[in-house]
C-alpha cells in the first residue's frame, strides 16, 4: 500500500501547529508586494506524523540492519551523540556569536582540529568543508593557489587513477584544473610505469599533483604507497589523500608521515557522524606545513592565557578566536561548517581514545577479511593477489564479481536486489568502474560476527540461486515496499513537483 | 569495547578462519617503518563521562534558550515544533544514507519529493533539487548553472552588495579558478547601479530578498532588464519571508536559492543547514546535486527515484559541472515536516509575527534619542539600527543583561559603523522587546 502524498491528506482550514496570538499591535503590510496564495497542504499534526512514520518505515537503514555499502562506512550512529547535539548551548547557539559567548564551542572544534590532525599526521586542520566532496576541492584549490604562489601557474594537471571515485575527477574540473587519467595494473595498484610515464617530459612540469584513495576503492593497500608519492613529488607535484577510507587506517598508518601534503575526511564515515538518509556530512582537511597557510578558513586557534589556570577552575587557561590562514583559499561555506557534525565526531573519539580507534580499525579489517574468506569459492575475488601472485589482504571492504559464467542472464544488480529480499541492504554495484560487476562490500567493525555469518549464508543461497532459478534474482525484490522502478520513465516524464503544490493550484 | 560487538573467543574464530595468527598480519602491506603509530589522544571515557562533558560545554556558550536573541544575518531563532525533532530521530531516516536502492528507500525518496514539491511552493518555480549545503553554496552553484547556459561564452557575474558577505565570499572561493569577472558588490549600489553594469556579456545577476539590510524590494524591473540582456536573475531569498511576500517565481527569477535554515532546522552554531535550489523547468537539467522525480515500479505501482542520473560526477566523472554527491539529506526533511505542519495558514502566521514584532520593536527603537531606523522601506523580520556607539560597546552591555544585540555591521560594511543588523522573530517576545527598548535607552 502506497502512502498517499502528503498534499492528499490536506483539507482547507486544518492546521498542525499551536501558533500564539501577536502580543504587540500589529503594523500595516505592504500590500503591493505580498503573494496571493501559498499553495502549502493543510494537514493536522496527527496525521502528519503517521505521514512521515509510515515514510520512515518504508526504508532500510543502519538501525534496522547490516548496510555493507562499499565506501560509505555505515557504522553505528551512537544515540549519545544525538542527545549531546540537541543540548541547547550547542543546539541554540548562533553562529555569530561573539568569541566570548561560545567559547566551549570553540574549544571543542579546535580539540577536533588537533585530533583529527594526529589521528592522520597531519600539521593544521580545517573543519569547515560540508561533505567529502567539498574537502576534495579545498584540497585541489590549495594545490592550484601554491604553485601559483610558488611562480607556477601552468601546473595544471591533476593525475587520478581510474579505480577513483567520481567525484575525485569533477573535483579537479571545478577548480579550473585537467585531469590525466592513470591505469591500473594487473593486480589493480597505480601502474608505476604508466606514472613514470606520465611524470616525465613536457608533462613533469605541469604536474599539479596526484588524488589517491588509500586503501584504493578496490579495498587495497597500495604496496608502492612510497614509490608512488616520491615519484609525484620529485617532479613538483602535490600528494591528494581521499580519505573516504580512513576507517581502514586508524593507528595503523598516518597519510601526513607517509608523505601525503593533504587529505579529507569524511566525518560521516569513519568518525560515526549519522548519514541523514544523503546528508548532512563533513569534510574536514589536515595538511602538512607547506599548505597550512591556505586552508579554507575560518579555522579555530588557541591563545594561552597567563596565570595559573591550573589552580582555578574558574579561571579559563586560553582564549579560542577564528583565524583565516593568510593564504586561505577563502570560505567553502558560510560560517564554519557543520558543527552539528564536528560535535557528533568529537563524542565519538572521546569514547575510543588513540587505542580505541586502533581497535577500530583493526575490526573494521577484520570484518571485511572475515566475510571475504566466507566468500571465497562462491565469489570470485578479483585482485586477491599482488603482482608476484602473493596473498593479500583487504581493508575495511572488498570486492566481489557479481556475476557467474555459468549463470550468464544474472547481473550485479540481481544479486543486489535478491539481497533486499534476504533482508539486507546491497553492497555498492558498479563500483569501483574498474571491476565489471562489480559489487563493493564494507561491512563496518560494529557489526558481529552472527551477523556478518548470516550476510554469508545469503550470499551463498543466491550464488545457487543464480544457477538454479535465476527468475527469482532478476524478479528481485519481491518483499520490498515496491517493485523494480521505471528509471527511464523518471528522467523522460520529468515529474519533479507534485502538481498541487504549483500556483494557483 | 564500546561500539564494537566483537567477543575474544569470535576475533581468535574470525583470524583464524582468515588464516592469520594475529591483527598484525592484515597490515602486512603497510609501509613497516610507518605501521602502527600511538596515536596521542586524550584517554577513553564511558558514556557517562561523554555526557557531563559535552552538558559541560554547552553551558560555556550564551545560547537562545538562556537569552534574548536578537541576532541574525543569515541564521535565525525561530519556534520548531517538537514533531520535527521526533521525526529526525526516528532511525529508520537518519541512519540510512542516499537512496541507492530506491525499493528500500521510498520512505527518504518521497519526502525529499515532498520537500521539492514545497520548495515549488515558496519559491513559485518550476523544481528544486534535494539540497546543497547551505545557502552560500547554492548560490555559487547558481553561477556554475549560469555559465553552462551561456555555454560559457559570457563571463560577467554581477552581485548586489546587499548579499550576505559570507555568501559572496564562498561564490568567490568556487570559481576562483574560472576566467570569469564578479563585479557589482564593491561599493553600495542600488538595483539601478546593478541594472547599468549589464551587457551582452553578463550570465547573471544575483540580488537577496530580503536583502542582506531586512529590506524587501519590488525586482519586477530589474528581473524585464536582465532578460532583456539575455542574462539569468538570481535570487537568493529567506523562504520564511515567502509565507507573506511575493514568489520570485511570479516576477520573473531564473533560479531561486537560498537557507533553508528558518524551516525548522536549529541554529547549531552555523551548521547543518540546508541550501535550497529552485529552478524554472527550462533550465532543469542544467541542475546540479540529486533531485528525486515520480515513476512507476513494474507492476505500475507510483514510486520516487533519484533522476537525472546522468548529469553527476559518479557517472559524468571529469565533464560533471559540479561535484556533490552528499547533501543536506535530513535537513531537507526537516524543511519537510516543518512545511507540512505549519501549512498554507501555518506558516503565514509565522511571517506575520515576525513582521509585526519586527515593526513593533524598529518603531520603538527609532524612537530613542540617538538611535535610528530607516522605517520607508519595506522589510520583513531584520532591520539596520545607527547607533550612537561602537555596537561593540552595546552588545557588551546587552549580554550583560541577558540579551544578544545585533549583528556589527561595520565587520563587512565599512561605511557603516555604530550600525547594528538587528533580528526579531516570533520567538521574542514583547517583554524581551521592551527590556531591549530599555537597555538601549540607557546607553546614549
């Protein structure tokens, strides 16, 4: 049954809100500038939150079960966190406030500034950036303006391996830069030659830098790490850390000592920061010394205060101030990010502490290697060796081939979607670009072990599944809200608005 | 271990079905001189400890439920029902993430259909997408969206120095590396000073509405003029200010962006808010971000998808214009179920009290020895105050007494010193108006 659109449960003169009476004499409108009509719906309170109850149980989400979608790191979200960002000293403080007036709120973003700087090596962080993507493009923009300032304007070329996500390519196109594209090898690592290749001639003085995701989107270490990176650098270039894997690497290695100039963080990744059913994210960026000076701004500094703070707990030991670094690329967004986000975050590292985080990561890998090994056989694995036909082990996710030769009418997608029906959320199809059928498993450290056994025992009845009754997969799902959807008919038809909600409706 | 579910009998099954003695052995293609660094954090707490220290640093900031705010300029105070913050915490929308998999997200797919069809509403245009960050953001992908219907032959971006500062700031960290020229915000231009500088090389004109000081003006004119030059017109608007004044849709914006931040989303320090982005049907391809449409599944049954696929970065890749992929998901249905309680009535109410408070609190203020409002032109729920001192001195003196003053305009505005941007909502009430009236009378 379809939940009717919230404009069909509107009937005029119903009201959902308890408004008071204006406690001061009213003043003329101008009438020559106000609307004729608000086509709004009417709707009672009731019934408006069993509109968005029902809405809500009509979707898959953490809190109802395993979510391995590759590259989204879909970890618990802890409800502390929750109460802690509707406190009202978080909740009801105005962004313009006076230093003085949110000095724990500053406080804080600056200790999640030093965290997330030693968490990843990195000299200065900035929160400001709103998502991941926006991160990546503070981290171009700053590559872009240092050779710029360095009297290198024509190094213009940011190398992207072909196993990036997408948004690392539309990065580098917004920032006014080009991208050259870098295959991967047989055992799907950074083709060295193809990057010495690219690193020589005309080309090395026009390289701008590198964007590498680490593990790769494949879920792999990258054994060259350090050729890769010296390479890149010798020739001027700066190293681009996307650090939509972090969970893979916490206390296990730091970009910033590895060598990498800069990278983001996706707070709604690794640091449990709700995903908000496509948002709100954020995206801080750490860079080392020679790229401090152009983080977006403004960032939070620190100013020791004299005296003995120490025996006075009512005597505050610093003062906290906003500071634009004095080569900022300047604003990414108006104030200083989702702070909602950073408060969340900061909960989250306050409950591991270093060790912690390192046990994170540590069953973050686990998982992934776990299931992968419950896989095997059933699966093929590709990449599951390195270039000297070595084992290898994945990071926090892993690729599988979604497909069987010997079940030719069953694709990715099917598989996907026998997995609703199963009652699991898919792993992310399609991607990475490089593994046809592919789909990218990452199935999160909070997850256990009776859980991830169940996702294994369904992925093997589908396996059979696909051989023996294929229907079943390509009619997939059968027990979901609704059927496979017309996408064609979406984007030809467009119908965007509900027509009730149009003028004079 | 906190989150983390696993036994030491389940790790010692799970490492040796792997065929590993250890952890350590996962990392083996770690860098070795680099593997495993301490990382210097402040040690574990419980989740007692994590509650008395984040109520601890709550209570070191002056916040709306403690004071009078009076403050604005681009974040508002304003009454959200309490049904909204309950639907935000039900899990099955917060922990989800992008509908993907649209058989099992029809609940976030259709109200984020919900909250467009809305957004249509208020704005009076044809779409709107699912969100960009925050209103600055939406406004530089405005641009992005002017350039490309140029096909990038016009280079001229001309702005209202009555945008808010910080969103003129962010269009011009975005396109920092285009060749393009913004022009128009340097000095104090009224709309005929902006309508002078258009030409045949202009992609737009972004005006706010309000604009930046409160002030609502009529921009039929500017809107035929700008046409006429074969440009777009912008139009960043508060959507609150929508309940009562004209559509941009009616007179004619291209597109329409905007905070969507007064919608039921709370002030929280600047962020998560919720950039709005409205566009007339013939430019909506050119849209950026997600945007959800209504379809059929094959058994002809109505359901919302994720459409116009083909124009993002995880398909598009290097020829996408823009590179968002997550947005203000939760923010939007916020908007949504705030919209949807307040309704057509609803929310009128809410404009009215803003604008009747608003007018209640500049006249008495203008009657003050000293101080002045500009009280010919028309304005919503913000008003520009001149004062007889620095508003540094002032807003001291108000915290003091329990009230957060105005916004210093001189921060952004040079020729305006001792002039506050002073905020009055529905919140405040008329002893908080009164015992402001009050304050100020005293520092002549």
């Amino acid at each position: 049954m379809s939940e009717p659109i919230i404009y069909d449960l509107s009937a005029p003169g119903r009201s959902g809100v308890n408004l008071p009476a204006p406690d001061v004499p009213t003043a003329p409108l101008p009438n020559e500038l106000l609307r004729d009509d608000l086509p709004l719906p009417e709707v009672g309170e009731l019934q408006v939150v069993r509109h968005f109850v029902r809405l809500s149980q009509l979707n898959y989400s953490i809190d109802t079960g395993l979510y391995p979608l590759g590259s989204c790191t879909m970890k618990y979200n802890p409800k502390i966190n929750e109460d802690a960002a509707r406190l009202p000293g978080l909740a009801q403080l105005h962004p313009l406030a006076d230093p003085e007036s949110c000095q724990g709120a500053m406080m804080l973003m600056h200790e999640l500034q030093s965290w997330l700087g030693e968490i990843s090596g990195f000299e200065a962080v900035s929160l400001t950036p709103a998502a991941g993507a926006q991160g990546e493009f503070a981290g171009i923009l700053m590559i872009r303006q240092y050779h710029i300032d360095r009297g290198e304007p024509e190094r213009d070329i940011i190398l992207v391996p072909d196993s990036a996500h997408g948004t690392n390519p539309a990065t580098v196109t917004m920032a006014g830069l080009r991208m050259q594209q870098l295959p991967a090898n047989a055992a799907g690592e950074v083709d060295l030659d193809a990057l010495h290749e690219a690193c020589s001639g005309e080309n090395a003085g026009q390289i701008a830098g590198m964007m590498m995701t680490m593990p790769s989107t494949l879920g792999l270490f990258e054994p060259n790490i350090a050729q890769v990176i010296e390479r890149v650098q010798s020739v001027g270039g700066l190293m681009y850390m996307d650090g939509a894997n972090m969970n893979a690497l916490m206390a296990v290695v730091k970009p910033g000592k590895l060598g990498f100039d800069c990278m983001h963080y996706n707070l709604h990744k690794t640091f449990s920061t709700p995903h908000g059913g496509g948002g709100p994210g954020s995206g801080a960026v750490g860079v080392n010394a020679r790229l401090r000076d152009y983080l977006p701004g403004p960032v939070v500094r620190r100013d020791a205060l004299p005296g003995d703070a120490a025996a006075d707990d009512e005597v505050p030991s610093a003062r906290y101030d906003w500071h634009m670094p004095s080569k900022s690329i300047g604003r990414l967004k108006a104030f200083a990010g989702n702070f909602g986000m950073h408060l969340r975050a900061y909960a989250y590292i306050r409950a591991y502490g270093g060790e912690g985080l390192r046990q994170v990561t540590r069953c973050a890998v686990l998982n992934a290697n776990y299931l992968r090994e419950k896989l095997r056989g059933e699966y093929a694995l590709p990449y599951d060796q390195t270039a000297d036909g070595a084992r290898r082990y994945c990071g926090h996710e892993f690729v599988v081939r979604g497909a069987f030769d010997d079940a030719p009418g069953v694709h990715a997608l099917d598989i996907s979607k026998r997995l609703i029906d199963y009652g699991f959320h898919p792993p992310t199809n399609y991607f990475p670009l490089i593994v046809p059928e592919a789909l990218l498993i990452e199935p999160t450290e909070t997850e256990s072990k009776d859980d991830l056994d169940k996702l294994a025992e369904a992925m093997r009845s589908i396996a059979k599944e696909a051989r023996e009754t294929p229907q079943l997969l390509q009619d997939a799902p059968s027990t979901a809200p609704v059927r496979r959807l017309d996408e064609a008919k979406a984007a030809r038809q467009l119908h965007l608005c509900c027509p009730a909600a149009r003028p004079g409706a | 271990m906190s989150y983390i579910p696993h036994t030491a009998a389940e790790t010692q099954d799970m490492l040796a079905k792997i065929g590993v003695a250890s952890f350590d052995e996962l990392f083996d293609a770690v860098p070795a001189g680099q593997r495993f660094p301490t990382l210097d954090l402040p040690p574990a707490m419980s989740e007692m400890e994590i509650a008395a220290e984040m109520l601890a640093i709550s209570e070191a900031n002056d916040h709306a439920g403690d004071f009078a705010m009076f403050r604005g300029a681009g974040a508002y105070h304003h009454f959200i029902p309490s049904v909204v913050n309950h639907m935000l915490l039900r899990g099955e929308f917060y922990t989800a993430y992008t509908p993907y998999q649209p058989e099992i997200s029809q609940g976030t797919l259709q109200a984020t259909y919900e909250y467009q069809s809305m957004m249509c509403a208020l704005t009076g245009m044809d779409a709107a997408n699912a969100s960009h960050y925050d209103g600055a953001t939406s406004l530089a992908e405005a641009v992005t969206v002017a350039l490309e219907v140029s096909r990038n032959r016009r280079k001229k971006i001309i702005l209202s120095h009555a945008i808010h500062p910080q969103y003129r700031e962010v269009l011009r960290t975005y396109h920092q590396g285009k060749d393009i020229r913004i022009i128009g915000d340097r000095g104090r231009g009224e709309l005929v000073d902006l309508m002078e500088m258009l030409d045949s090389n202009t992609a737009m004109v972004a005006v706010q509405y309000p604009n930046f000081f409160g002030q609502v003006e009529d921009l039929r004119r500017l809107a035929d003029t700008v046409h006429a030059s074969g440009g777009l017109l912008v139009v960043v608007a508060n959507p609150l200010a929508l309940s009562l004044f004209t559509p941009p849709g009616e007179f004619g914006a291209d597109i329409v962006v905007g905070e969507g931040q007064p919608l039921g989303i709370p002030l929280t320090f600047g962020g998560p808010y919720l950039g709005y982005f409205a566009i007339k049907q013939r430019l909506v391809r050119k849209i950026a971000g997600r945007i959800i449409g209504e379809t059929v599944d094959v058994e002809g049954k109505r359901a919302y998808v994720m459409t116009l696929r083909p124009r993002e970065q995880d398909i598009k890749r290097e020829r996408a214009t823009s590179n968002i992929c997550t947005n203000q998901g939760l923010m939007a249905l916020a908007a949504a179920v705030y919209l949807s309680l307040m309704g057509k009535n609803g929310l009128r109410q809410v404009g009215e009290l803003n604008y009747h408070k608003a007018h209640y609190a500049a006249a008495q203020i203008d009657r003050l020895d000293g101080y002045s409002v500009d009280m010919t032109k028309p304005f919503f729920n913000e008003f520009v105050v001149a004062c007889p001192r620095p508003i540094a001195e002032i807003n001291a003196a108000l915290l003091d007494a329990g009230v957060i003053g105005g916004y210093d305009l001189a921060q952004h505005y040079y020729h305006l010193p001792n002039h506050m941007l002073l905020c009055v909502t529905e919140c405040n009430t008329r002893a908080e108006i009164d015992r402001l009236v009050d304050i100020l009378e005293g520092l002549r």
